[in-house]
C-alpha cells in the first residue's frame, strides 16, 4: 500500500471517529443540542470541524473517487461555523445534517473507493 493510500485510510478512519462523536450527542436530542450547559452543540460543532479537515485532508482524488458524499454541504457547513459573524450560521442546519445526513455519509465512508 502506498504512503498516500496508509494516509487516506486514516483520515478515514478519523472521520468515522469523529461520527461516532457527534452521533452520541445527537442522541441526547434536540433540546440537549440547543442547551448551552451541556456542551453539546460546541462539541459537534469542533467534530464536524474535524470532520472537514479531515476530508479537505483526504484530497480530490479521493473525493472524486467518492461521489456519493455529499462533500460540498460539508465544506459549506464548516466555513459557517468557522466564520459565524462573516457567514449566516444557522445551528439548525448543523442539527438536521449531523442528525439526517451524517449517518448516511458515514455508512458510505465505512466502503469507500481508494483512487490508485
């Protein structure tokens, strides 16, 4: 296996870490999500982060190998979280993506093609 292909491997396997993460919290529900005193919504908010990161990481190729992520929503998702007062972040498309979306995209990641 070639470096780039050990490499692509563990980004995702940090991405389907970081899933499993947020799925935890979305457990707790929506109203834990919206509660400030839980932490819940600025913890999902830093995996997802680390979710885009690892899949900028991952690169084109492999993300064109992909196409049955959703990669853009995950690009667009994080750059509002990271640019609240730059961007319209809405908290409530990170909870209907996380909580509908995101276990769809780790399902597909858990097969994913590896470009040669």
């Amino acid at each position: 296996m070639t470096r780039r292909g050990t490499e692509s491997r563990r980004l995702v396997d940090d991405i389907l870490q970081y899933g499993r993460t947020i799925a935890h919290w979305v457990s707790k529900g929506h109203e834990a999500f919206l509660d400030s005193e839980t932490g819940s919504q600025a913890t999902i908010e830093r995996q997802f982060e680390m979710i885009e990161e690892a899949a900028n990481a991952l690169g084109a190729s492999f993300r064109e190998s992909n196409p049955q992520i959703p990669w853009a929503p995950i690009f667009e998702i994080r750059n509002e979280i990271s640019h609240p007062y730059q961007l319209q972040y809405d908290s409530e498309r990170l909870w209907v993506f996380v909580r509908d979306e995101l276990p769809k995209i780790l399902a597909r990641l858990r097969r994913p093609i590896y470009p040669d």
